[in-house]
C-alpha cells in the first residue's frame, strides 16, 4: 500500500482511510457499471443513486427535520459569506454578526455591502484567542451570523450563542460541521466548505429552513439564490458530483462509527490528550483560552519563532506533517477533525514530550 503519513493539515484535510480506498473502487467503476463516479452523467441512475443516498446520510447523521433542504453549491464557504447578505440583507436592513475570527471578517465584511452589519460581539481585542460571552445583539436583525469553529485561532464555541427569541441564527461550520451534535432546528442556515470534515474542497453543504428559502431575494442571478437549488435538487447545473459522492461516504462512515455522538466522544479524547499535555508542558503553551479552546485545531506555541521553527521542521522530518500555525497566530496548529486518528495525536504527544526533553 502506499505510505501514508501524519495529516495535521487544516483544509483540505486528512479524510477517512476506508473511504479512500472505497473512492478508489468506484473511481475505475462505479459499483459494477464499468463507468467511474467521475465519468457519469449527473442526470443518469447512477449518480442520481449516489446524490441521494449522500443526502440521506446526511440527513440521518445531522438529524436534519424535514422543514430543512440539503443543498450542494460550489465557490466554498466564501461565497456563503456572500451569498447570506445577498438574499437576506437589503439596504437599511440591518444583520448581526459575531466576529471570532478571519473567516468571520470576511463573511462581515460581503454583509457590508448589502445593509447594515452589526457587530453583536468580537474577541478581536486579544486576537481571538477566545469565544465571546456577551452579546450586543440588534433588536431588529434579519439575522445573527457566527462562526462555530474558528480554524485559525483555534476556537469554538461550546454551544450556539443565545438568541432573541424569533431570531435566525445563520452558522459558518466549515470546520467543525458534524464533529458533535448539532440541534439544526435552531438555525435558518447552516453551511460548510466540505474539505475538513465533510470530503473534498469544491463543494459547500448548506442545510436551509424551507421558509429562508422562500424569503431569499428573488431578483439575484439564478445560480446565487437558494430556491435554485432547492428547486432542482442541486442540480440547476451540473453539480460537485465527486463531491457529493464523497461526502455522502464520509457521513455514511460517520453512521458506521456510531454517528455524532461516538464521534464527539473520540474527538473529545483526542483533543483532551493534547490539551493535557499542553497544561503540563513548561515548552509548549496553547493560545486559546482554556474555556474556549476547539477540539478540532488545537493551536499552540513555545513563544519563541525559532524554537517554533525547529519543532515543524523536526516534525515534518519525522512524517508529521502540516503543522506549522497560521501567519496571525504563529507557532503550530495541529488539525484533528473527525477522520484523524487517536494514534496520531498520541504520535504527536510524544513527539513534542521528546522534543521538550531535548531542549532541556
Ligand atoms: C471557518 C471557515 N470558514 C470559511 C472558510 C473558507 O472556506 P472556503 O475556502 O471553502 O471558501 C474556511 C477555510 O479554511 C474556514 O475555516
């Protein structure tokens, strides 16, 4: 088999083994038709099979009501940040946004051009290293926009923000999307870029509440509307195909690890195994708040950029690799969503405690 090594990459991320190997099966063939999953036509009964069963298990693993549509779209999560403003905020509207992040200043910053963007609270005053407590929300919000995993700094909220009541809440999952439960009834709109936790990059999951779909703004072009989509099973044009395929695998591998909650139990060992280590380290320190810290990037550093330096370049050397932090945090950022291993964390444990040990 080809080797593989330690993925700690943030996205595109490492994906479920037998998933792969799976995909590789059905890229030659898919199942049996002597035509691989890249090669059908979107309209024939193959891959209509395939995007339905990927909806399927999406909605089974999301527990996802009815009163929801599951959508595929393209131009990843950022076009979302676009896309929300776009059919949701008009001029003098107003929408409120928590900023935890890079990523939620950019989805703030599309809402700016289509109303009034509030700013319901921010953690920008310490460089995110934390997960507001407090909000300042709008009386009269279309709705409140937050980011649930903040891939760069290295946090997540524990649960949603509370709400006014009658409020729509509107949620960037791109990073930690179905790494725990999610009660999708308390949002209008959940959307993900699938290439952490989901499958490839190419392919966003919005999960929509059927009355958000009708109120959008009718007047966009088609391919910026959700009813589009909704209307046509995703498939107003030729959709993500191989990745709708792979996603529908990887939440029918969640199902067969016991769905949300075994993998909340697995993601939660997994990062309190680093988290440990870091509380004990005197070389390693992590960056965020120890009540707002993410169990799928766990950012750390010893506070010193060379020391950082040879730490990744030792690390790479012995096949652990994409573990060098984001620019506006600095030292290292180790990824371990879902499909990551319990042994790779622990290969990295050890591999920092001897690190430590060798810097006296
Ligand atoms: C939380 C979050 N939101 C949005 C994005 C942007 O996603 P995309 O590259 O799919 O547009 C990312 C990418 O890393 C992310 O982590």
């Amino acid at each position: 088999m080809t080797e593989r090594i330690l993925n700690f990459s943030a996205g595109p991320a490492v994906l479920p083994l037998e998933v792969l190997e799976e995909a590789r099966e059905d890229l030659l063939s898919l199942r049996g038709t002597g035509i691989g999953v890249l090669e059908h036509s979107h309209r024939g009964k193959a891959f209509t099979a395939v995007r339905n069963e990927a909806e399927a298990a999406i909605r089974e693993v999301g527990s996802i009501p009815d009163n929801y549509k599951v959508l595929f779209l393209q131009g990843g999560a950022s076009l979302q940040f676009a896309m929300l403003p776009m059919n949701f905020l008009a001029d003098g509207q107003t929408a409120d946004y928590v900023v935890t992040g890079a990523w939620a200043k950019k989805a703030i910053k599309e809402a700016k051009s289509a109303g009034n963007a509030h700013v319901a609270a921010t953690s920008e005053d310490r460089n995110f290293c934390y997960v507001p407590k407090e909000y300042d929300f709008s009386a009269d919000a279309r709705y409140v926009h937050f980011t649930s995993n903040n891939t760069i700094f290295g946090t997540q909220f524990a649960s949603e923000p509370n709400i006014p009541d009658g409020g729509t809440l509107i949620c960037d999952a791109s990073s930690d999307i179905f790494s725990r439960p999610i009660d999708v009834s308390k949002y209008g709109m959940i959307y993900a870029g699938a290439q952490k936790n989901l499958g490839p990059s190419g392919v966003t999951l919005v999960i929509i509440r059927d009355d958000l779909v009708e109120a959008g703004n009718d007047a966009l072009p088609p391919m910026l509307q959700y009813r589009t989509y909704a209307e046509n099973d995703s498939m107003y044009n030729t959709p993500p195909a191989f990745g709708i395929y792979l996603v529908g695998r990887v939440c029918q591998w969640l199902l067969d690890q016991g769905g949300l909650t075994a993998i909340q139990e697995r993601n939660e060992t997994k990062a309190a195994k680093l988290y440990d280590y870091l509380e004990t380290s005197s070389l390693f320190n992590a960056t965020a708040d120890a009540d707002s810290r993410s169990k799928m990037n766990v950012t750390f550093v010893t506070g010193d950029a060379d020391t950082d330096a040879e730490f990744i370049k030792q690390a790479t050397a012995a096949k652990l690799d994409g573990l060098k932090g984001h620019r506006s945090v600095g030292g290292m950022r180790a990824s371990i969503y879902n499909a990551f291993p319990s042994e790779g964390v622990d290969a990295l444990v050890d591999f920092m405690k001897n690190f430590e040990a060798s810097q006296g």
